[in-house]
C-alpha cells in the first residue's frame, strides 16, 4: 500500500495564515506533522492564525506560530531560535510569503521593485540560511518553494514580481547542489490561478473569474488544496529521489493555452 504521512515530522510554512500556506498546514497536520508558521501582522492575519490555531489544537495537533516580516533578519532569526527551542529540530521548510500587485513596467519605481523581491526572493533566501543548521541534522529533510507560473510567460501583473520568483529557480538548484549531499531535497512549484483572497481581490467580479477558468485546459480555477496536495507529496517520503525540480500547477495553462 502506497501512503503519504508526515507522522512525527515537523514542518514549517514561512507565510501560512491564509491561502495557499494555510491549505499546506492543513494537510501537513492531517499527514501527521506538527506545523509552525509565520504570518503578516495585520488583523486580517492575526485573525485568520488564531482561527487556524485553534483549529489545529483542537484536533491535539503541536502548533507554533508568531507574526514575522519575512524579510526581516533579526526577527527571522529570533522566531527560528525559539522554534528550535520549543521544537529541537525541523524537517520540512515551505516558503509560501509572497506579494504583488499589478503594475506596468513604466509605474515601477526602485523602492517598489525591492519590496516585491524581498518578500518573493530574499525572503527565502534568509528563512533557507536560517533554518539549514536544523533541516541538517534531521532525516529526510525536504524544502519546498512556492514560485509562479507568471516567470514563463512575464505575467502576474509586474516585472519585479516574475523576476523575483524567476531567482527562486536558481535558489533551488544551488541549495539542492550544496545540500543534496546532506540528505535535503529542494524543489520548487509554480501556481497559476489560484483561487486564493489575493486573486479574488485583484479579480472581484465572479463572472471575470468564470472567464478566467474558461481559458485554464481544465476549465477551472485551481484551489489551495491543489498545491497543498503537490507539496505534500514532494516533502514525503514518496518524493524521496527528487529534487532540484519545477512543477507548474496550473491546469495546463502554461504552455497549453
């Protein structure tokens, strides 16, 4: 019988409260993982945590969580620190932060483009530094990157943002080079209409979204779950011989549209 469990790992989601991240955790916790997760300090995330918190605890699942900037190195280091502390260990790292908001290349100013690559690019590089030292003790460690389908064909609304989530496919193949000795598998999974809060505002109309899903080869608008059941899989240990990879989730959107 083939079966995917996390039972007795650890894993943790850089950007978890809603959307794609909290679709992760739930079904880690469901695959038997403790889950930990890092979220944008603002009401709309503190309230989606502590609902999440709650619901994960009432099923006696380990949670740890804390409101970090992701780009933020002492901050960063410090959550890492106490979650070594209360945890001794980690074997999984999910980087689900991300943001953009659509812009034309003309409307880009130098300050806007760092933030897009700090949250999208930087970021993962400072939470894969960080939490390194743990996944190289452990056994089976497995890293997953969330990037994005918009690096094939220049989309997502702005330049900075492909870009940003461009550099995540060299970040992977330099981590898996330098870490695949030590056990660590990375890979790497680009969504595309994904029907999270972020594509609901930027696409309020619901007859907008009908269109959208009618040019998908699938003729819908992917879920969280969608992704979630792709990550779960490559940090498991039915994943065990891959890495340095890109899957593009997208319902053949891509390159079949």
């Amino acid at each position: 019988m083939v079966t995917l469990s996390l039972k007795g790992r650890r894993t943790l989601v850089i950007g978890g409260a809603r959307g794609i991240g909290a679709a992760i955790i739930r079904m880690a916790a469901s695959s038997g993982s403790d889950v930990a997760w890092t979220y944008l300090d603002t009401e709309l995330d503190r309230n989606a945590t502590e609902e999440l918190a709650e619901e994960l605890s009432a099923a006696s699942i380990r949670v740890f969580h804390r409101a970090v900037d992701c780009t933020d190195e002492n901050a960063s280091r410090q959550f890492f620190q106490d979650l070594e502390s209360a945890w001794g260990g980690l074997e999984h790292l999910v980087y689900s932060a991300g943001y953009t908001s659509p812009a034309p290349f003309e409307d880009i100013d130098f300050s806007s483009w760092r933030k897009v690559v700090d949250i999208n690019l930087n970021g993962a590089f400072l939470a894969l530094k960080l939490a390194m030292p743990m996944l190289k003790k452990a056994t089976n460690a497995s890293i997953v990157l969330i990037g994005s389908a918009a690096i094939v064909a220049g989309g997502g609304g702005r330049a900075d943002y492909a870009s940003a989530k461009a550099g995540l496919e060299g970040l992977n193949r330099a981590v898996t080079k330098a870490f695949a000795p030590f056990g660590i598998r990375c890979n790497l999974v680009h969504p595309s209409l994904i029907e999270t809060d972020l594509l609901k505002q930027r696409h309020p109309d619901a007859e907008k979204r009908k269109q959208l899903a009618a040019e998908v080869p699938l003729r819908r608008l992917g879920q969280p779950e969608d992704i979630a059941s792709a990550v779960m899989f490559l940090l498991s240990d039915l994943a065990a011989y891959i890495t340095a990879q890109s899957i593009y989730i997208d319902g053949g959107r891509t390159f079949c549209k």
